[in-house]
C-alpha cells in the first residue's frame, strides 16, 4: 500500500480490530450476492429458499480475501466469517420469515427463534467437508422445507 506500517493503528488499535473489520466487510459483500434473490419481487417463502444462494455457492472467488479466508491455513478466519455471516443474514431471514407468516405460508410463532435455528443450524452440515458440496446444498434446503412445512 506505500505508507508505514505504523499508519494501519492510527484507525485501528489492533490487528485483531483490523481483521475483525475485514471479515465483517466480506461477510457483507458475501450476504449481498447472497441475498439478491429478494430483490425479485413475488417469491414465496419456498422458492426463497429453492433459490437461495448458500455459502458454498458464493465460494467461487479467486481473490486474496476469499484464499485467506478459505484457504488451508484459514480455518480461524473461515469460522469467524461464518459467525459473521450468520449474524448478518439472521434479521433478514427473521423478516422474509415475517413476510411469509403474514402471507399465511407459514404458522410459526417466534420468528427470531426460527431465523436464528434456519441460519445457525445450517452450519453443521454446511461446513462438513465429508459430505459433497451439492449434497450438503440439498440437504440443508430440503430440511428448512420440511421443517417449515413447505413441501
């Protein structure tokens, strides 16, 4: 970047504090591409989630963020960027959840509950390199389904 080493903590106070900021904004870019689904106007709850981008769909980058988050040596960064996608994705969730309740597509009660068990829980079988990709994809959507009663 051509400036002293020295200049990155007069806007951060740690280096911690600086990867902590970089995850956050590529958890952010991550959600965006994920979430441009809703951006389609109309869409039940059920094609929502047919649709749906997940993380292993928006893993196709080539670029120093995605190989040092998702690299070999990553497995920390990779974690922490998936905590904070989750974070990032729970509200939005929680309000297509609203949405869908308001439609009559669903009959659930406490919709932050069910958003943060829909975007949490996937991590499980998401994050498991013994399952194929596609397979973790299918399954993970198959279980909201059916666990939304939306089959």
């Amino acid at each position: 970047m051509h400036v002293a080493q020295g200049l990155c903590y007069r806007y951060f106070p740690s280096k911690e504090a600086l990867f902590d900021t970089a995850i956050d904004q590529y958890a952010g870019q991550l959600v965006g591409r994920m979430t441009e689904i809703l951006r389609q106007p109309g869409l039940t709850l059920r094609e929502i989630i047919l649709q749906m981008p997940t993380f292993l769909d928006t893993e196709a980058d080539d670029n120093f963020t995605y190989k040092l988050c998702h690299g070999p040596q990553g497995h920390k960064l990779h974690q922490q960027l998936s905590m904070a996608v989750c974070a990032k994705m729970q509200p939005i969730v929680q309000e297509q959840l609203d949405l869908a309740k308001a439609r009559g597509e669903i009959q659930v009660e406490d919709t932050r509950t069910v958003a943060s068990f829909c975007v949490y829980g996937q991590l499980g079988v998401l994050l498991c390199a013994e399952i194929p990709g596609e397979e973790r994809v299918r399954r993970t959507k198959a279980f909201l389904l059916e666990m939304l009663h939306l089959k």
